[in-house]
C-alpha cells in the first residue's frame, strides 16, 4: 500500500461522510423511508463523477483525483449534483399517478424538487470550476508568475 492510496481512501471516507452530511442522508432526517436515500456505493460513484467532471471541464489542466482535489465546497456540490441527477431520475421512473373510488394519488412525485436543487446547485459550481481551472491554466501560461485569488480557495481537509 503506498501512502498516496491510502490517503486517496482517508479522503474518500471523508468525503462520503462530509457528503452524507451535506445530504442530510440519514435515516433520522428521512422521516419517510426511514433509511438512507443513498447507499456508500452510490455515495461513491457521485463523488468519483464529481472528480471526472472537474478533469474534463475546459480548460484542460493537471488531471486531480480524491487525494489532491483543490477544493472541498466543489467537490461537495459536485458530487450533490450527481445525487440529485441520480435519485431525481428514480424518482421520474417511479412516478405513478392513479385514482380510486373519487380520490387521486402521485406516488415518488419529488422529481421536479430534485431538478430544481440540482439546477440550483449546477449553476454556482459550474462558474466557480471555471473561473478555477481559468485561473490555473493563466498561471502556468506565465510559468506560476501571475497568481490569483483562486489559489488560496483550497480548503486543505
């Protein structure tokens, strides 16, 4: 075991603990199904989707993984947007709408709350990844001569 996969694991436990919290998952706060919405797996795979959407946003600089991601607030609101994607379209696939004897009910009708969150979140994180990955790509343009306010966000946790 080298000591950068077992901080890349510290990181990911960390993350998914922070990431449950920012969720609200838990199943305390889930008065309704009373268990967590997202299981350690699909807490995974949102955090693993966050990080390959910052690797691939334009500009293209150095590729980041959970050990050396720049920032904590966008990793969260990364991995929330995967989230929100995810269980939204559950919810959508779900959605039942039926009536009986004069009475009509929606079943898993949360699909537009979950879009609206996720819109919500999408559009504050997509500027600040940019402004970002701006901001490191001018830097290696001047050789790291020309800093800026983006390089002191990382939040080192």
């Amino acid at each position: 075991m080298t000591a950068q996969s077992a901080l890349a694991r510290q990181r990911m436990e960390k993350a998914k603990r922070y990431l449950r919290l920012f969720m609200r998952d838990t199943p305390q706060l889930n008065r309704l199904i009373r268990k967590d919405e997202s299981d350690e797996e699909l807490m995974t795979f949102a955090l693993e989707m966050a990080i390959s959407d910052y690797n691939t946003t334009a500009p293209l600089t150095n590729i980041v993984s959970i050990a050396d991601y720049p920032s904590l607030y966008l990793l969260m609101h990364g991995a929330a947007i995967q989230l929100l994607k995810s269980n939204g379209l559950l919810q959508a696939r779900n959605e039942l709408s039926y009536s009986a004897g004069g009475s009509s009910f929606i079943r898993s009708n949360k699909s537009n709350y979950y879009l609206n969150w996720m819109i919500n979140f999408a559009n504050d994180y997509a500027v600040k990844i940019r402004n970002i990955k701006m901001s490191k790509n001018i830097s290696k343009g001047w050789g790291g001569g020309a800093n800026s306010e983006y390089d002191r966000i990382g939040y080192i946790w």
